[in-house]
C-alpha cells in the first residue's frame, strides 16, 4: 500500500512540468494580432493591366484586328481567311486555321458571330466553326439560336462528349463571346496519365465546370486519346461564314 502511495507522489512529481505549463498565463494578443498570424505576404501577384474590352496586359494577342501573324493555314503557307475591319471571317474551302505558337494549359478568349443563316441551314448546317484546342479538342462554335441539332454538338459543348449546361447562344449576328479554361491532357511516355479539362463561359454563363475532356473530339466513333506534347490552337472552316475578333489567351 505505501509501494502504491509513493509511485503515485512520483508520478504527480514527473507530471508536474507539464501542468505548470499547461497552467502558464498565455501571452495575451490583441485581436489585430491573433489576426495577423494567419496573413500571407509572399508571393505578392504580378500587376497586370486589365482594360476594358481588350487583351490583359500578360496575354498573348492571337489577333486584335491587325493582322493574321500568328496564324498560319493547316494546308501550309498563310492563313487565307478573310480580314475586315477588327474581324476575320472564314474563307470557305480554304481550311483551318492555327496559331503558329503551341500551348499547353491556357485561358482563351475568343469572340464570335454567326451571319444570317439560310433557309436551308439547320441543325450542324447552320454556321458551324469550332475552337481546336491542341488540335483535338473542339469547342463547338454553332447558331445554336433556336436551332435544333443534337446537344453534345450545338454551341459550347465539348463536341460529341458534353452538353452545355445551358444555351447561352445570342441570335444570329450578334457576337458571342467563349472564354475557355483548358488543361492540357498528360502523358507518361504513350500512357495517359491525366485527361484534360475545360471551363466554358459562353457571354458570361458557366456552360461547361471543369468538365473531362474523354479523348479526341471525333465526328464519327468514341473519343481517344494518343500521347502529344503542346500543340496549337485551330479555327474550323466548316465552309460557313463565320466571323472573329478580339482573340488572345494566357498561358498557366
Ligand atoms: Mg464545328
């Protein structure tokens, strides 16, 4: 029993330390203090400028009215689409367009504008193009103005693979803005390794979050993926005449 007693006295002597500190005044912060532990000052973000309308500051200008410099036709030589004004309009039968630089993970801003149709044009028929990204993955850029057509194929779907959430199409002749977040599939050697993704803001509505991107963006047959590296971004002349302006991206 006075075995027991004195492992007791001593254990309460080994836990002495701990309770006294346990026990010790903490040090008393005022608010703007207890405040200031959680802040985080470095990396402080690059400015960039953002005017209205126009490229940020840290973009990479695809064409801004002036010229078709960073662009080049898929069927060699030079991109062979129509310059007016601050737009350029497909030139039907000539091909795609794509940027001469490649890119991996990008934000894209791109604006667009379906002419008038025909009285003929309906469904895929109906002013069709698309954004390429890394040329495989479409964007589908279609009058999807009361136009009836499949959805995983009208405007801003991921062609073939993903509906928009909604048709935030304007009527025909009116611009439409897409403002795309892409990131790229990876591969390990010929392995995918992770697929790609994409966010759609069709004028200013989320119409793809952050959907998976399956594979090729394939007319006919399922989606695949084949090991690439960076690659470039294309316009498609679906032999309508459809119009751009006001294209840049930022690479992340
Ligand atoms: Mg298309």
């Amino acid at each position: 029993m006075r075995n027991n007693r004195l492992a007791t006295v001593a254990g309460l002597a080994l836990l002495t330390p701990a309770l006294a500190a346990c026990a010790a005044p903490q040090e008393k912060l005022e608010p703007w203090q207890q405040a200031q532990k959680t802040e985080v000052w470095e990396p402080v973000p690059e400015a960039v400028e953002t005017p209205a309308g126009k490229a940020p500051s840290d973009a990479v200008v695809l064409f801004d009215g002036t010229d078709l410099s960073a662009w080049e036709s898929v069927n060699g030589g030079e991109a062979a689409w129509t310059l007016g004004g601050d737009t350029v309009t497909v030139k039907p039968g000539t091909g795609n367009i794509r940027t001469r630089q490649s890119f991996c993970d990008v934000q894209l801003h791109v604006e667009w504008r379906a002419p008038q149709p025909e009285e003929d044009m309906d469904g895929q028929k109906r002013n069709n193009s698309g954004v390429f990204f890394q040329e495989r993955y479409e964007i589908q850029v279609l009058d999807s103005y009361q136009n009836k057509t499949y959805p995983n194929g009208q405007a801003a779907s991921v062609y073939k693979q993903t509906i928009p959430l909604v048709n935030a199409t304007r009527p025909p002749g009116e611009w439409q803005e897409y403002d795309i977040i892409f990131t790229a599939p990876k591969f390990d050697g010929e392995a995918l390794e992770s697929p790609g993704y994409v966010t759609v803001i069709h004028n200013g509505v989320v119409v793809q979050n952050h959907v998976e991107i399956q594979g090729t963006t394939e007319w006919i047959g399922a989606p695949k993926y084949k090991a690439h590296g960076c690659a470039p971004i294309q316009l498609q002349d679906h032999d309508n005449l459809v119009s751009f302006r006001n294209i840049w991206l930022r690479e992340l």
